[in-house]
C-alpha cells in the first residue's frame, strides 16, 4: 500500500494531504491563532475594565480636593482611586474608580497633593514600559496558539476528521499474521463446509464467473458465546490466503453523528485498494440493530447502518470483497441487513456434538504432552454442552495443575478435576462443617444419585462428594450421559425432575427437616417443570398450547410469558402440581429403599467421595438380594 508514495500523480501539489497542503495548513493555523489571542485580549480587558467605575478627570480633582480620596495608584496614561463612601463598604463589595490623565499634568506633583491632602498612594508608574511588556506577552501568546493549531491542523489533513475520529480502526491481519487454518476449527464441520465455497470463489473465480455465478457478497455466522465464530472468519482469510480486516461493532459507533458513517467508508475503501479481500464484523448487532422508532431512535446508529447497507450494495462482488459477520442476538438484526443481496447466508455455529467435543479437545491438546490414561473420549462425553472456549479453558487448567503437582505429563484426572472446578469452584479446605451438617449434606447428596439410579430414563451418576467447593456448594452430585441426545421424552424429564427434587426428599424422609441447601435445586426443577408446560406441551391441562417465548436463542435462551393474566395462572398451577407429584414420587422411592439410603449415606460420611461405581454396587447387591428374598419365599 505504499505504491502511491512514487507517484507525483497521485501525490502531487494539488492533492489533499500532499507537500502542497502545508503552507495552506499553516496559515490556516495562524489565522486562528489570531483570533483566539484576540478573543482573549477582548475577554481580559472587558473583565479588567468591569471591576472600576469610569470617571472624568473633573470628578477626580473634586474628590481630591474634598478630601475624599483614600487610596490612589498612579499610572502614566490613568489614575486608580478608592473613595471614602467605597471603603466604608464592605471590602467584598468595594469597587474603586478611574480616570484619564492629561498628558500635561505632573504626576510626582500630584502624587505630593494626594498625600498632603491625606490619600495614601500605592503605587506610582512614572515611565510607560507597559507597551513593550503588552506586545511580549501578545507575541508568546501569538506563537503557543500558532503551535497548538499547526499540530492540530496536520493532525486533522493527515488522519481525516477531527483527528482520525471518521478512519476507520480494522486491522489488517495477513495469512502470515494469523496463521489459522481450517485445521485448526474443529467440531464445526458444517459451517467449514458452507465456507468452503467463498474460499474457492476466492481461488478460482473463473470456474464461477464462466457459468454466471456471483460470489455471495456476505455470510452471518451465528450462534452463542465461545463456540469459534471469530477463529472461522481467521480460518477463512487463512485458508483463501487474502488480507483480513476485522473490526467489532462497537468500533462504528461514536458520539458524534456521522462518525461511524465515516468509519465505514473508510473501511470499504481500504478493503478495495487489495481486493480480494475479506471484511469481518464482529458483533455486528452494536450497529446493525433493527431500526425501530417507537421508543425514540439513534441517529448515529442508524446513519452507520444505512452506511453500511449501501456500501454492501455498492462494492462489486466479481473484485473478490467478502463481507463476514458475527453475532448471537440475531433476532435483533434489522431486516435490510438480512436479506439477500447483503448477507445471503447465514451460517449456524452451534455447540458441538460428541465428536465435535473429541476433535476439539485434540486440536488443544495438540501442544499438550499427555499421560498414556488420558482418554479424551470419556472427557468429550463428560463435557456435553461444552462450547469451544470451555474446553480450551479445560486443558489450560488441566495443564496448570501438572505444574502445580510437580508433573511433566497431564493426566486423566487432571483434567476430570479441571471439569469439575469449572463447574463447582476449587475445594474450600478451611471449610468446617458440623457433624449434623455432613449428616444433612451426605443425606441429601444421596437421595439426588439414589433416587435417579433407582428411575429409569436417568443419567447415571459419574461422582458424590460432600466436599465444599467455592461456589458455595457444601457438595454435589455429578451426571455423565452415556450417549449423546438431542431429544428429551416426557419420562426422562420426568425422572430428572424427580433426581432434583430427592435431596430435599431425603431431608424430610432421614431428619424431617427443609435446609437451605436444596434452593438451587428447587430453582432448576421449577424452571424444567415451566418449560416441559409452557414450551413443550407436557401438559394435560393446557395441552398442545405454548404460552411462553425463547428470547436470545444463543445467548441465556429464557423463556418469558406472552399471554393472559388466567393463563399463566393456569401454568403456575400445572407447575406445582407437577412439581408436587414428582417430589412425592421421590419421597415416596426413598422411604421404600431406607435401608439403601443409610447405607450409603454412612459410606460417603466415611470417604467424602465416592464414585458411580461403587454407589452403582450398593444398588445391584441391593437389588440382588431382593430376587434372593422374593425367590426363597
């Protein structure tokens, strides 16, 4: 991009921020510097001129003459006086006089008459040396605000608008500055696979042009927070070998009206000085949100957008300029942006599946040095939901740890205890709880991996432990799926519910009591419970109805009430009611295995954790020896 700098055409006296600009910028700092130090001499002498009372030269010689003078300053062009009736004010309040000198007059004769007539002079200037003190400090000042202008000015002519506010701020990043590849993205196969089309446009756009095909002009990645929407676009420009701009959203946005407009002008223009090139915005609802004006609009938003619709409509898509962005609040985008023209596809980046996770978890293990234990499938299993980010986070604490331990491999449970401080925090080893409060904690931990071990339709249960952690649990049970589920049946929510709702049943089965300890439990229940009613239609009450929408589908995804007052009267009792059957169904499962519950209650009091495993042996031999008993009788 530095080509133009040989070319007197392009760079030559007439043109804007060549050689030929800088004597225009300077005068154009000196005039106003000028004017500032005018303005300012104007505001000082008005000031200076606002604390005394202008008077004639007669009015001063009868005051003197009266004796009414108190105190004088005599100067060489004017004389300042303060009278009795002034004085006698208070001094907050006082305001002397001033009057003209005549040229003629004498002042050591007048100071004398002052004096003997009881005034007392202060000062008394007698050479005029004040001009050339005056046209100094006019002259400093003169060339402090030439500087500050000249600087500002170069400032201006070289970066555009008020000082760079309207360039845009996109970064360029090489193929040799990014180093991503599509090797490196993993677990999203699908969106590679879209992708993969723009990068060979990229490549060979003749194979395309020659049969009438256009390359898309744009492409949305969408989907939630960490699941790799910024390292795909990398991946893109890394893989079609082109210069990649990437700018946020916000970036656009400023608070002066026409600066985010500026910016993207900018951008475009830089984009189609080395075309081929691809163009990323990264949360790109900062700028593109739906115009909407019941509530009052935003000028500088809106103006950006419009901007940036009619720059994607005005560049040539055949030059080889792609336009990729990124956000998880799709539903928000307005719907000009949308449409085809602009961002023709739109592309999932969802939460990777199984083998996703497992392909993920070998890209970031890839500069890991590995135990021969670690079984990367069991992790991929044990972090369903997992996101990207979430397992690139796993390994580094994982490896974190092998240091902390004096270890020069990662091993199997490094990285199972990096998942489990994820979730739960790190072991709180100051933490002392009473022996009643263990007894309730254990309690209560069982019934959660007995009740679900004894449903059918329930995750197994992976690991127990009473240990606190924290995040303020005093303990926790942990579910690792055996296989991977996109769908959920009505009984094995039903049983997860149950699962939920057995701690608080083993609260009042062993001890009779409600804790504290089973809020985040009820919490979860009851929230699973609203969904399986009101999204779902597990309802015999409301049927097939679904009162509730998902907002931020790729972000929190609640479900909020969009409908009458009686209706959600209705949900809030087809909840309880669910909720109360479930919790009876728990209550009445423990009561029937008591003997179950206190057994493995006493065994996790012993070890503090404990494994599926060995609560799945307690389960079978109690299982076992009920066929024995039922087979003898």
């Amino acid at each position: 991009m530095d080509q133009n700098r040989n070319n007197p055409s392009q760079n030559g006296p007439n043109k804007p921020g060549g050689e030929g600009q800088k004597p225009n910028n300077r005068w154009v700092a000196l005039l106003i510097a000028v004017a500032i130090v005018l303005a300012i001499s104007g505001i000082f002498n008005a000031v200076r001129s606002s604390q005394y009372t202008q008077t004639t030269w007669s009015d001063f010689r009868s005051a003197m003459n009266a004796g009414q003078i108190v105190e004088a300053e005599l100067q060489y062009d004017r004389i300042i006086y303060l009278t009795k009736e002034e004085a006698a004010k208070d001094p907050a309040v006082q305001k002397a006089c001033f009057t003209g000198l005549p040229s003629s007059y004498n002042l050591m004769e007048l100071a004398d008459e002052l004096i003997a007539r009881g005034a007392t002079v202060d000062r008394l200037i007698v050479e005029d040396n004040s001009t050339i003190m005056m046209i100094l400090s006019y002259v400093m000042m003169l060339g402090v605000a030439f500087l500050f202008m000249n600087m500002l000015t170069k400032r201006m002519s070289g970066d555009g608008m008020m000082g760079g506010f309207g360039k845009s701020k996109a970064k360029v990043y090489m193929e040799k500055s990014t180093g991503v590849t599509f090797r490196d993205v993993a677990g999203q196969d699908e969106a590679k696979e879209s992708l993969q089309e723009i990068i060979d446009f990229l490549h060979n756009p003749g194979k395309y042009t020659d049969i009438g095909a256009k390359l898309p002009k744009g492409a949305l990645l969408v989907g939630s927070p960490g699941t790799g929407k910024t390292l795909i676009a990398k991946a893109v420009a890394g893989e079609a070998n082109v210069p990649f701009f990437s700018i946020s959203g916000s970036d656009f946005v400023e608070m002066f009206v026409g600066m985010g407009a500026s910016r993207v002008r900018d951008l475009f223009q830089q984009a189609a000085k080395v075309a081929p090139c691809i163009i990323f915005i990264d949360e790109i609802d900062a700028v593109g949100r739906s115009r909407d004006s019941r509530y009052g609009g935003n000028s500088e938003q809106e103006q950006t957008l419009n901007q940036l619709l009619s720059e994607i409509d005005g560049f040539d898509s055949t030059k080889g300029i792609v336009c990729l962005a990124a956000t998880n609040r799709p539903e928000i985008l307005d719907k000009a942006l949308l449409r085809p023209g602009r961002f023709d596809r739109r592309i999932i980046v969802d939460r990777p599946n199984l083998q996703g996770r497992l392909d993920t978890l070998k890209v970031h293990t890839r500069k890991i040095k590995l135990a021969e234990d670690v079984d990367l499938r069991k992790i991929a299993q044990t972090t369903a939901g997992a996101v990207g980010a979430d397992l690139a986070n796993l390994v580094n604490e994982a490896a974190l740890r092998a240091v902390r331990k004096g270890r020069k491999l990662v091993t199997q449970e490094d990285l199972l205890v990096s998942f489990e401080t994820v979730i739960a925090g790190t072991e709180k080893k100051n933490t002392v709880l009473t022996d009643m409060e263990k007894r309730l904690v254990a309690y209560h931990e069982v019934g959660h991996a007995l009740v679900s071990a004894l449903m059918k339709k329930s995750q197994p249960v992976s690991k127990i432990t009473i240990v606190p952690h924290t995040t303020g649990a005093l303990g926790y049970t942990m579910y690792t799926p055996e296989e991977e589920k996109f769908l959920s049946t009505n009984e094995e929510l039903l049983a997860d519910l149950c699962g939920l709702l057995g701690g608080r049943a083993a609260e009042q089965v062993v001890f009779g009591v409600k804790t504290t300890g089973a809020s985040n439990d009820i919490q979860r229940a009851t929230a699973l419970a609203k969904n399986m009613i009101s999204l779902y239609g597990m309802s015999e009450e409301l049927g097939l109805m679904a009162p509730a929408v998902v907002s931020n589908q790729y972000l929190e995804g609640q479900a909020h009430m969009d409908c009458s007052q009686e209706t959600a009267a209705k949900v809030d009792a087809a909840v309880q009611k669910l909720l109360d059957k479930c919790y009876a169904d728990s209550k009445q499962l423990l009561l029937d295995n008591r003997s179950l519950l206190d057994e493995i209650s006493e065994y996790l009091l012993a070890k503090e954790t404990i494994t599926g495993e060995e609560l799945m042996a307690y389960v079978n031999a109690d299982k076992q020896q009920a066929e024995e008993a039922t087979e003898e009788a």
